[in-house]
C-alpha cells in the first residue's frame, strides 16, 4: 500500500463521512482489495467495525460476507424484509461498532435495495435521516456498465 492510499484508508479522526467507489470491470483485483481490507482489520483487532454486504450469493461467498438480501432477512420470491422498529436492540448491536461498509458488486444494488439498507442502518445508528448509511464509511467495489 502506497502513502496515498494508506491516506484513503486512514479515516480516524476524520469528521467527514467517506463514500468511496472501487470501480473496474471483473479480474482488476476489486475482491482483492475487499481481502486486503478484511486482513487489515483483521490484524489492527478492528473485525467488528466493519460489514461486507454484497448483494448476491457468489460475491458473498468470495470476501467471507453476507448478502443484503439476508441481512435485510428477505426470502426468495418474497417482497417482504426484515421490519424496522425503533429500538431493535438485536439490530443496535449488530451496527453499534459498525465504522465501514464494503459493498461488492455494486452494478447488480439498485436504488431500491440501497434505500432499504439505508433506512435499516439510519435507524439502528440513530442518526439523521439525512446522512446516507447511518453516518456509516461506505465503500462501494463493481463496474457500473456491467449490467
């Protein structure tokens, strides 16, 4: 990692929100990075501050993550997801620590799927509704021309 992108990385003490776009079409090391990223919470004992929510199975099964789709506790052909109530302890708790979100495969995150995530985390952040992903470092990883 080079000075500028340990700079890129190094977001402590930084007051300003970092939403960041990772683009490059498939075999430009974008999972590699998401990798990297994980070693490097992994040895700096920071795991529980960061998320990797991509939105399908296989990218899922790549970084060691979890889909959208389960996080937001949707069944396969079901419009229906998980309920936002205020004060879901089991929610706050899982998104207390939470400083990072790395979104992998980013073409295939519609805008409707991003509001839902949005909304969950707003809530068990418990911030303005007017800062994206709950005040949360988003790291969106893809190639917008893919689909």
């Amino acid at each position: 990692m080079n000075q500028q992108d340990y700079h890129v990385s190094n977001t402590d003490g930084n007051n300003g929100q970092l939403i960041m776009c990772i683009p490059g079409c498939g075999g430009t090391g974008k999972s590699q990075w998401i990798v990297a990223l994980t070693k490097h919470f992994l040895l700096t004992r920071r795991k529980q501050m960061m998320r990797k929510r991509p939105p399908i199975g296989i990218a899922a099964a790549e970084i060691d993550g979890m889909t959208i789709h389960s996080f937001l506790g949707k069944q396969r052909n079901s419009q229906k997801s998980r309920p936002i109530k205020p004060g879901d302890s089991k929610l706050e708790n899982e998104w207390r620590p939470v400083e990072y979100l790395l979104i992998d495969e980013m073409s295939m995150v519609g805008l409707t799927l991003s509001g839902k995530l949005n909304r969950i985390m707003c809530s068990a952040k418990h911030d303005d509704p007017q800062v994206p992903f709950g005040g949360v470092n988003v790291i969106f990883f893809g190639d917008y021309l893919r689909y």
